[in-house]
C-alpha cells in the first residue's frame, strides 16, 4: 500500500501523484530555462554552436551515423506504437495502451510545433534557423517512454538499458551529424520525460521504485559513447580539444541516462 502525504483539507495525496506533478514541473521549467538561454542569449548561443563543433567525425564515420540516423523515421514511431499495444492490450492493460500512443503523439507533434512554430532563434548572434528541440532524439527518447509505460516490469530493466543506448547514439549522432547542438537533444529528452510523466499521472498507478535504472541507464550511455568512438568520432582539434568534445558528449549521455532513468521511476507498475 502506498504511503501517502496529507493535504490541506485532510485529504490524503499520494506520494506517487506528488513525485510526478514534481517531475513535470522541473522538467516544464528546465526546458523553458534552457530553450531561453540557448536561444535568446548571445553566451547561450556562442556555447552551443562552440559544443557542437568540438566534435567531428571523418567522411566514412560521417556516412555511418548518417545511415544509423535513417532509421529514425515515422515508420519506427508506429513500429514502437505496434509493440506498445500488443504488450498492453494482451495483459487487459488497455489505459496503458492509451498512455503508450499519447507519449509517442505528444511528444513528437509538440517538438515539432516548438521548434517550427513556438520557438525563434534571436536574430544577430549565430545566424542559423532554429533547431530547439531535435526531433530524430525525440522520436526515439518517446519510443523508450511509451515502452516503460508499456512494459511489465521485468522487462523495464532491459528497455532503460537499451533505450539509453539508443537514444544517446541518435542524440550524439545528430550532433556529429551537424544537424543539432546539444541543447537540441537534451531538450528533445525533457520533451519525452515531460509526456511520459504527464502519461503516468492520467494512469494514476504506483511508481515503479526499483533502483536498478539509475544504475542501467548510465550503462547504456556510456555504451554508446564507446561505440561513437569506436567507429571514429573525434575532437575537432586533435588531443587539445579532447576535453571539450568529452564534455560536450558526457554531459549529453548524462543528461539522458538521467531523463530515462527518471521515466522508469514515474512509469506506473
């Protein structure tokens, strides 16, 4: 039975419902901060564009992330959407179902609409349309919500594994890629916390509290991390800009093995 905190009028209010409304409004304040300083300020600006290129990658790399970006398309949207179905609907579980396919929609209609309709880039300091948030990182840190919320539980473990992997690689993949700046893809990733979170509110279960994703979700980033490596990702210049380009791709895949393992911890059981 679930503990729960005592409000105003002596009604009791689960803490469960507490620790998501928290979480959504940290992260609607974390994007609305981030979203004005990376595109209203000149320091925000001169960062991210300075973040973005610590990193390159030689021609061939180059061909290699743009094939894996390929992939990321509408048609992995409604494969996600498929899966989180046939998980739910077999268990009876149709209300997450419902909160599966509101997550993928949400999120990448609002990114969509943020970035093309809401958001403007200030005019004078990088001259270059806007990129806030990213939508290739969206579809696939969706995809990873939709399926936590989806999953039975013995299966989550592996979902936060596998879905900070995938979506550290898209995310760093576009930066390499010179499609985003990091700001794009983390807040592409508070997009995808933010929907899922609000999903797990309407299904108003428990809290899945088992730890193991704060220590899984690091895994599967710095995983990722080793394969951008491996395949030829560099500092732009030489061993001198080592530390910035590890900054830069670090603090990315910290920033999503957090958001995710953070999806695990509101996703109802």
């Amino acid at each position: 039975m679930n503990r729960q905190t005592r409000g105003t009028r002596g009604h009791r209010v689960p803490r469960d419902l507490v620790l998501r409304a928290v979480v959504l409004l940290g992260t609607a304040v974390t994007f609305c901060a981030l979203a004005w300083f990376v595109l209203r300020t000149e320091q925000g600006q001169r960062l991210d564009d300075a973040a973005m290129e610590s990193v390159i990658a030689g021609r061939e790399t180059h061909l290699t992330v743009l094939s894996l970006l390929g992939y990321v398309s509408i048609g992995s949207i409604v494969a996600v959407a498929l899966i989180c179905v046939v998980l739910t609907v077999s268990r009876g579980q149709v209300t997450a179902a419902v909160a599966a396919l509101v997550v993928l929609a949400g999120a990448n209609i609002s990114t969509q609409v943020l970035k093309h309709t809401v958001l403007e880039r200030a005019e004078g300091f990088v001259l270059a349309p806007n990129s806030f948030p990213s939508g290739h990182t969206t579809v696939v840190a969706a995809g990873v919500g939709a399926l936590l919320l989806a999953a039975p539980r013995p299966l989550r473990p592996l979902v936060v594994l596998g879905g900070a992997f995938a979506t550290t690689m898209t995310g760093a993949s576009t930066v390499v890629a010179g499609w985003h700046r990091p700001s794009d893809v983390v807040g592409a990733v508070l997009v995808a916390l933010a929907w899922t979170t609000a999903a797990a509110l309407l299904m108003r279960g428990p809290t899945d509290r088992a730890r193991i994703a704060w220590f899984v979700a690091p895994v599967g980033a710095a995983a990722a991390g080793v394969v951008l490596v491996v395949i030829g990702v560099r500092p732009s210049y030489g061993w001198s800009g080592f530390m910035e380009a590890a900054v830069v791709l670090g603090v990315v895949a910290a920033v999503i093995a957090g958001a995710i393992a953070l999806m695990h911890r509101v996703a109802s059981r």
